[in-house]
DNA sequence: ATGCTGACTTTTG
DNA sequence: ACAAAAGCCAGCA
C-alpha cells in the first residue's frame, strides 16, 4: 500500500474522540479502503510510540478488544477516559464513534 | 509467481 | 452465545 493510505488511516485514528472507539472495518471504510480491516490492524501493529496514535480506540467489529499480548493495557486506558469495559467488550451503542450521535443531546 | 501470516470480519453449524 | 470455517487482502520471504 502506499504511504498516502497509510497516513489517511493514521489521520483518522488520530481523530478518535476522546472517549470513543472505533472498528478496525470501520477506519478502513472511513480511509476508502473496505474491506482493509487487516491493513489497519497491520499498521497499528507496526506503529510505535512515536506515531502517538490513540490505539486504545480502535476496537473490533464486535466491539471486543482484540486479543494480543499487551490487551489488557487497552482496557486500562480506555477505562480511564470513562469508557466502560466489561468482560473485554465494549458497548458501540454507546461508545462508538458516530458523528451523528455526537451532534444529538442525547 | 507462490505460500504463509495476521491488533480482521462474516458466515455456518 | 460460542467455535470453526471461510473469506479477505497487504506485506513479506
């Protein structure tokens, strides 16, 4: 893939709301690359520190958290900016990200 | 080109 | 709800 997709994705990780997650398909999608859930995955992966990502915000399609060493970090951080966590799992309902609910007053 | 890998997703059973 | 299988696609040896 070329550098240009991997910035996109990157930017758009980047703009995660404090407070949201977001799927892998869906950060693909969003880059207009469906069907590129991998390629997201892959560049988290191979990302460190220095990118500043917030990684903790991207979630699977189920909203589970994707297991790997180092998992459970995620929670802690999503956690501690009151996104509740149970079991691993996350509600999207509540704490995916969607522009049009972030617009309502609930 | 070929075959395998994987912070994935969807379909099946 | 859970597990297995199948589908998927970029990257790499």
């Amino acid at each position: 893939m070329n550098d240009d997709a991997v910035n996109t994705i990157k930017w758009i990780i980047e703009s995660i709301p404090y407070g949201r997650v977001a799927t892998y398909s869906q950060i693909a999608e969003l880059a207009g690359l469906p069907r590129r859930a991998r390629f997201v995955a892959r560049i988290l992966s191979d990302s460190d520190d220095s990118d500043a990502l917030p990684w903790h915000r991207v979630v699977r399609a189920d909203g589970r958290i994707a297991p790997r060493p180092g998992a459970d970090k995620q929670a802690t951080r999503l956690r501690r900016e009151r996104v509740d966590v149970i079991d691993g799992r996350i509600d999207l309902k509540r704490y995916g990200w969607n522009d049009d609910r972030d617009m309502l007053t609930e």
